[in-house]
C-alpha cells in the first residue's frame, strides 16, 4: 500500500520515534505508515485491525501503559459486528447476559421488570457479555497486532501535523515523537483533547456530558455470592439497570450493576449538568444507591476491588461532529457515537461499526490515491445508513421527552407505582377491588388522571413502533 | 448491624481507600491547572470543578482558588466541561504515567 499511498515521508530523522520502552512489536520506523489510528480503544483497535486486513500498514497509538489501562465503561460489550471480525469466543468474556433487568427506584421502594428469554443462553447469547476492559481492550488490540498493526503504548498524541487544512500526521509527547502518514484516524474516546484541538470537533457542553462512577466488587468470604444472589449458573450473568431518585437522585441518569466471573460492577451515570447543580458528588450519589434498599442485599459483604471514573458523551444525533475531513476521520466516543437513554446504554457496539466503517472508507481512498474529504466520504455514508446513526435518530426524541419528564418519571412515578403496588397487593380483610381501585387512582393521580395518562401515552406511543 | 430492619449494611469504602485500589504512577507536574485564577477568586461563585469531580482532586481554597491534588486524578475529564467559565487547563499526563486500571 505504501507505494500507492500519497504524501509518504520517509525522511527518518526528523520523524522517527524513540519508543525505547514500548511493549510491544518492533517496527521499523523507517518505514512510513499509510495510517495512524490514535487510541486502542474499541473504535481504534477495530480501525486498525481492518485496515491491517485490507493490507495497510497502520500505527495504532495508546497513551495507556496497555490497550485498555485508561478505559473504564459498565459493562456490557455488544459484539455484533465484533464477531465478524474477530474469534469473539477467544476473546476474555466474563459472562453472557442472561437476564436483564429494569428497576425503578423511590427511595426506598423499588419495582421492577426482569427480561430473560431462554434463546439468550445459547449462543450468539444476544451478542450481550460483561467483560472488563483492562482485559479485552488489550486483547482486541492484539488482534489488530496479529493482523499487522503496529502498537505503541505509553505515548500520548499530542497535536495533528496539518498542512493547509489537511492532516499529515501526529504529534506525540515522545522526543522526536512526529509522525507523518496520510491518514489518521481519530479514536480518542469522549475526552477528545486531540480533535478539539485541531478544530475538527467543538467541545462539548456539559448537558451533553454524564459522568460514570464504578466499584468493581468481590465478595471475600463468600462462596458463590454471586451465583446465589443473582440466581446463575454457569456463564450466565445478569445487566441490572435502576432509575429514579434511589438511583441517582433528581438527576438525569441511572444505575447499573453487571455480574463478571468472580466480581460485580456496580456504577451510575448521570448528567454532568446536574451533578454541578443539583445531585451530590459522584463519589455520594454511588454510596446512596449501593446503600438503597433493593440494592444492598446485593451487595451486602462486598469489597472494592477497583473505583473507576470516566464521562460519556450522550448528546445523540444531533451532537455528532464533522466525521471526515481530508486526511482524517473521527470515530466511535470521539464522534459522540453513544445511545444513552435510559433503557439503553450502547457504546461499544457503535464505537465498533465506526472503526470498520471508517477503517474501509480509508483503504479504498488510499487505494484511489486520495486523502481529501470528498475520497473519505464512504464513511460518513455507510455509518448513516447502519444502526449506528439509525438508533441515535430513533431515540433522539425519547431524550428530549424524557429530560422534559424527567420529574414525573424519575421521582412521582417511581413512587406513585410503588404505592399502587402495594395498594394492589395489600393483605387486609378489605375486598381485592377496593384495594385494585386505590392502586388504579394512586397511579391515575400521579400522571394526572385520564387524560394525563393518555397524553403519556400518545408521547412515547414511538417506544413500540 | 443494620441502622434500618431488614436492610444489610453495605460498607462504602473511603475516597482514600477507593483511590488506594488504583495503580498509580505520579507524573512529576499536574496535568491540571486553572487558567486563570483571577476567574474562579472573582467570578466564580459556583465552584463546580468541586462538585463534580469523583475523586476530590478539587478542594475549594481559601483565596477562592482551588487547590488541585492532581495526584488523586482518574481522568474521567468532568471537571474540564464542569467548569462554566472554561477556566480548566487539562491535559493527559505524561507518557502513560497517572492512573492505569486492571478491571475498568
Ligand atoms: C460508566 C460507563 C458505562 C458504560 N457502559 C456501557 C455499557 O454497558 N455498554 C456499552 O456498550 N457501552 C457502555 N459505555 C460506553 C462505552 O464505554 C464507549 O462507548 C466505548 O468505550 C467507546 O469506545 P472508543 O474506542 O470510542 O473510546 P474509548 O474506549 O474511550 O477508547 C479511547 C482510547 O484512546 C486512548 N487515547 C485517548 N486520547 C489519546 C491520545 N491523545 N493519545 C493516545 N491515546 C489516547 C485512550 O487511552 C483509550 O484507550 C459506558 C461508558 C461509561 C463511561
Ligand atoms: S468551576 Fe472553574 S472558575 Fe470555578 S473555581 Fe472551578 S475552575 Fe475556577
Ligand atoms: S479529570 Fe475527573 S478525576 Fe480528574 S480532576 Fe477532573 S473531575 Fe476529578
């Protein structure tokens, strides 16, 4: 490819790299890159893995010690497009979700709605496991590594080489640390400082930002804590999901629990709007809901094996930047490519499609001989017409409705519901239709009676079409 | 022993103990700055780097500006959109040094 390759600097002095302490690979830096993909995460390492595969001779760049050492999410890995590419059945999986469940919480009632289909016990399992990312992030880069790639560790890319408008290349913290390449792809994550800094994307603003705080747990001196108190066997694993003002106060946001091998991840995400106004700290608002009453029989003897944060940009469709520009292209949370909504927390799924999407518009400009915008376009393009986009513009109303709502669904309904529930199941020596007739008002009242509730109805009628 | 019947205690780990359980690696200088301090002494009256941070790397300072323990740092980067007046200097440490997760 490097032949093909347009803009190709070979001039070794003024752009090699002293990475004396890398991990990994030995390459040879006399030899120019087609392209440079800037951070191992899921976007970057599944970028530099197809490109590798269509021939490219590609940089992927890690600030972390390892692939994976800097990334903290949930979490769920969704591997649709995943195990296209890659032997996800190799991969370090912790377990399939078996169950998932949707829990509202008051602050001190719950209730709940669980989901688990027997087909998610057999394989694919819903394309839906826990993993942790230390673990999978670097092996996903190895993969990329076997298919050609070339990884750097411990180097931060600092700046982008521009001539003109155009992307010529990186600038990292490493002495003599320029690299020049035609194309760089820009898999950075939400924290963007590197397309932000060359103007390909705007800051974000902090209603588009939720901050995520997570404790993996073990549970020292019990034996099958996990098995028993999540009712597994095997494999399988369950994804908790908790709304509501026992989950994260009158922030806009949710909790979550997620069962791995031998520990838990337990966390919450939440608007960073809110948490500058109106919610408790982070670190408060995880202590409150790991001590909320549905919560903590869960988690009852556990210890912190690790405390992790990290932000998530939730702005939807309608936040997501220039994709391509000449000579570069911005991928998976750098784009802001997250569907976070309440019911759904999808990340890694998107930050996938992205990397291989872009990962092939690149191969087949570079095999045009082109690095302008116009020869990147396929990206843009492809990502438009897959889920990726798709499901950002399908539920781009549902957050506004929500975040419009957010009192009535996070703080009355929670509680309005949990009354009705035990109106409706009160054991008394009253008739069951007296207390079926003062759950249905309990809950008529909170929404605001017929109409009310019709009106609810007609304004998320577009959940089930 | 439970405060409320029939809710289990659930220990809740200190900051301290919690940032104990992250590998570590102090790069030397902070990452982290105010631009300008004048901006959160005179017009800030929020301090919402403070709030949100998860890892009370931000404390408010006497002065009105805030000191910054930049040693505690998850560089999770709230505290670089938090800030209303866009008065936070942040950059990634050197050459992977800072916080390196096993889990994650
Ligand atoms: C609390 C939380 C919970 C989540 N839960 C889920 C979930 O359950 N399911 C789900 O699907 N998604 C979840 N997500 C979202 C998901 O984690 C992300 O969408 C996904 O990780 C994005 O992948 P990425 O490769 O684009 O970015 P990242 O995974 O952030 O990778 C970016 C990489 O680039 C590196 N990097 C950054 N800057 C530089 C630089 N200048 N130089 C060199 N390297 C650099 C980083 O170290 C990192 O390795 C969650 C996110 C959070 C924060
Ligand atoms: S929020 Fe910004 S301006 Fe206010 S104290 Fe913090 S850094 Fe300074
Ligand atoms: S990056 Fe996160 S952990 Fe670090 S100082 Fe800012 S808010 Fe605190």
């Amino acid at each position: 490819m490097t032949e093909t390759a347009p803009e190709t600097d070979t001039d070794g002095s003024t752009d090699r790299i002293d990475l004396t302490d890398r991990d990994t690979a030995t390459p040879d830096y006399d030899d120019a890159f087609d392209a440079v993909v800037v951070g191992a995460g899921l976007a970057g390492s599944t970028a530099a893995l197809t490109m590798a595969d269509e021939g490219l001779d590609v940089l992927l760049v890690e600030r972390g010690r390892y692939p994976g050492a800097k990334n903290v999410f949930g979490g769920v890995l969704y591997t649709p497009t995943l195990r296209q590419l890659v032997d996800v059945d190799a991969a370090p999986l912790e377990r399939y979700i078996a169950e998932r469940r949707f829990g509202m919480l008051s602050d001190e009632d719950e209730t709940a709605v669980s989901i688990s289909p027997g087909e998610w016990h057999d394989p694919p399992h819903n394309d839906s496991y826990t993993v942790l990312r230390g673990e999978f992030d670097e092996w996903l880069a190895e993969q990329a590594v076997e298919a050609g790639a070339t990884l750097v560790t411990r180097t931060t890319v600092t700046g982008l080489l521009r001539e003109g408008d155009r992307v010529v290349g990186i600038e990292t913290d490493r002495p003599d640390g320029t690299i020049r390449a035609p194309y760089v792809v820009l898999a950075e994550g939400g924290n963007s400082l590197v397309s932000e800094g060359a103007d390909l994307k705007e800051k974000d603003r902090r209603e588009n930002v939720a901050v995520g705080v997570k404790e993996v747990l073990e549970f020292p001196e019990r034996e099958h804590a996990i098995e028993d108190r999540f009712r597994l066997t095997g494999d399988a694993g369950v994804s908790y999901h908790y709304f509501g003002e026992g989950a994260v106060g009158d922030a806009f946001g949710g909790g979550f629990i997620y069962t791995n091998g031998d520990t838990v991840s337990v966390g919450l995400a939440y608007r960073l709007s809110d948490a500058a106004t109106s919610q408790p700290d982070p670190e408060g608002t995880l202590n409150a809901f790991k001590t909320h009453p549905a919560v903590a029989p869960l988690l009852r003897g556990a210890r912190t094996v690790e405390y992790t944060a990290k932000t998530i940009p939730e702005g939807g469709a309608d936040e997501i930047p220039e994709l391509v520009h000449d000579g570069a292209v911005i991928v998976g949370d750098a784009a802001g490519l997250v569907l976070n909504n309440g019911l759904h927390l999808e990340g890694t799924n998107m930050a996938v499609e992205s990397g291989y999407h872009a990962a092939n518009a690149v191969a087949s400009a570079a095999q045009r001989g082109r690095t302008d915008a116009d020869a990147l376009a396929a990206y843009r393009e492809d990502l438009e017409s897959s889920f990726v986009v798709e499901n950002l513009e399908r539920y781009e109303w549902l957050i506004e409705r929500v975040q419009a709502d957010r009192e009535l669904l996070f703080e009355e309904l929670p509680r309005a519901v949990a009354d009705a529930g035990s109106e409706y199941f009160r054991m008394d020596r009253a008739p069951k239709d007296q207390h079926a007739s003062t759950a249905k008002r309990e809950l008529l009242r909170a929404v605001g009676g017929y109409t009310g509730a019709a009106k609810l109805a007609v304004r998320y009628r577009k959940l089930l079409s | 022993m439970s405060v409320e019947p029939g809710i289990p205690t659930v220990d809740n780990e200190s900051i301290e103990d919690r940032l104990y359980t992250v590998k570590y690696e102090d790069p030397g200088d902070s990452h982290l700055d105010v631009t300008i301090p004048g901006i959160c002494a005179e017009k800030c009256v929020t301090t919402d780097c403070v709030k949100v941070c998860p890892a009370d790397v931000w404390r408010e300072g006497e002065d009105g500006v805030p000191n910054i323990a930049y040693e505690n740092c998850l560089e999770c980067g709230s505290c670089r959109w938090a800030c209303p007046h866009g008065n936070v200097e942040w950059e990634y440490p050197d050459t992977g040094a800072g916080v390196t997760y096993k889990n994650g």
